[in-house]
C-alpha cells in the first residue's frame, strides 16, 4: 500500500530513508515529500557560547537541526581544531541532553556523549533534567527552533533549573509543499496511510491535504509520530489511526502496518 511520509529527508545519510526501508520491509511504498524549510540565524552567538562552556551548566538539544547549528559553528579547521583539543572534553564533564536517537546521533558525532536519548519527547527529557540537576548549576544552554513548544522551558523554570535558550533556526512551509502534495495525490491517488512529523507538519499540510483527498479523507489512516504532533492532529479534528510508540522508524512502521490491518472507520 502507499503511504505519505510528511518529512524532511535526513541530512547526510547515505541510502534510503529508514522510515522508507522499514515500511518497505512490511510490503509498503512509502514517499517522502518535505514539508519545513529551515534557516539557521545567530550562529555568531552559538559560537560564542559553545566556546565558552564554563560558563554553562550543560546542553539541551531537541531537534537535529540544532546540531547542525552546532556543526557549522566548527566548519573552520581553527575551530574544529580547538573543539576537538580541549573544548568538547569541557562539555564531556557537563550534562548534554538530548531528545530521541536522530538528535542523539549527531550529537556523538561532535564527540559529546548524549543523555536521555530514550525520551520521546522535551516534556519526558525536562522530568528527567530536573530529577538530575541541582538549581544551583549554571544556566543550561537549549539552542532551539523558532517554532518551539514552551513545555520544557516552563517546567525547568518552575522547578528552578536556571535556562538560557538561544534561537539558531528558524522554520517556514517548504516552497513547493503544496505543488508535491498536488502532484502526488495525481499520480497515485489518495495514499493508505499519511504520517506527520511535527505540529508543524499539521499546520502547514493539512488544509491542502484535505482538499485533495475529498471523499476518501475517512479512509485514510492518520499516524503521528508522537503525541506532541498527536495533540495537534487531534486538535485539528483529525482522527487518529496510530501513534508510534517512540520516534524511531521501526515503531512507526510498526504502527502503521498494524492500523493498517485494521477496517477503515468509515467517519472521522
């Protein structure tokens, strides 16, 4: 069966996608259009800051992209250089907080050891910050998005772990959204199955989708890759055939491959 997969391709990697290969080995055609285009802003004062982690209690990353931030801060040779003799070692010594195993991934390729890979999402990694940290550590550094959700940053403020976040990417609709999405559902027909990524994804996706789609809306099964973006569909009045269970493509594939045994509901 075809299913849609509301993603960006995964920057660097070799290959096919995971999510496309795992679906595939449960028999699905699986197409990825991109849904957000990302800008990166501030790196001046990233570097400045990263440069300068004895003046930070650790590190909070909850998207790739901020590493990828991160990563053009140490394109210059002097700069790798300096990160790779002493200045990720300094970092090592702190706490360096991460949200799911794609974010865990290239923060070791920095050479940082991640921790709290298994949290699916910010609000699970901020209860495990604040049973870890004392509130009298320097602030930590959360390099985010534009668009991002204030449930970690409220938690640690009210429980009293000093934050200082710092916007390095900014997010938009990808260019051509609309016109892949138009040509898709032309040359394949509605698909089985359509997976959003982000709350950003249903924001952006959902309107064009619906109107392409018409009368076979009800029959197509709806998965979220986890319950921020679960909330957001749900909120948007779409029904919501499955949730992965972390975000990782095995549980995704999983998922949709188990809603789509199911008989369609028929109403939405």
């Amino acid at each position: 069966m075809h299913i849609l997969l509301l993603k960006e391709p995964r920057d660097g990697e070799s290959g096919p996608d995971p999510y496309i290969k795992e679906l595939a080995s449960h028999g699905h055609k699986a197409t990825l259009i991109p849904v957000l285009s990302f800008k990166f802003v501030s790196l001046n004062t990233l570097s400045d800051k990263l440069f300068q982690p004895e003046e930070q209690g650790g590190l909070i990353f909850t998207s790739p992209r901020a590493v990828e931030a991160v990563k053009m801060c140490l394109e210059a040779e002097e700069r790798r250089e300096e990160w790779n003799s002493s200045v990720k070692d300094k970092w090592n010594t702190k706490s360096i907080y991460v949200v799911g195993k794609a974010t865990a991934a290239l923060v070791q390729s920095l050479g940082l050891k991640p921790l709290g890979e298994d949290a699916g999402t910010a609000n699970v990694l901020s209860r495990l910050i604040i049973e870890r940290e004392d509130k009298n550590i320097q602030p930590l550094f959360f390099p985010c998005g534009s668009i991002k959700r204030e449930g970690l940053p409220t938690a640690l403020r009210e429980n009293g772990v000093p934050l200082e976040t710092l916007t390095v990417y900014q997010t938009a609709e990808h260019p051509d959204l609309e016109k892949n999405l138009q040509n898709y559902f032309t040359e394949q027909g509605a698909p089985a199955s359509i997976a959003f990524f982000s709350p950003s994804g249903v924001k952006f996706c959902l309107e064009v989708i619906q109107r392409l789609s018409g009368e076979q809306l009800t029959q197509i099964k709806f998965a979220a890759i986890g319950p921020t973006t679960q909330d957001e569909m749900t909120a948007a009045g779409l029904c919501v055939s499955c949730t992965a269970e972390k975000p990782t493509a095995e549980h995704l594939a999983a998922a949709i491959a188990k809603a789509l045994q199911q008989p369609p509901s028929g109403s939405s």
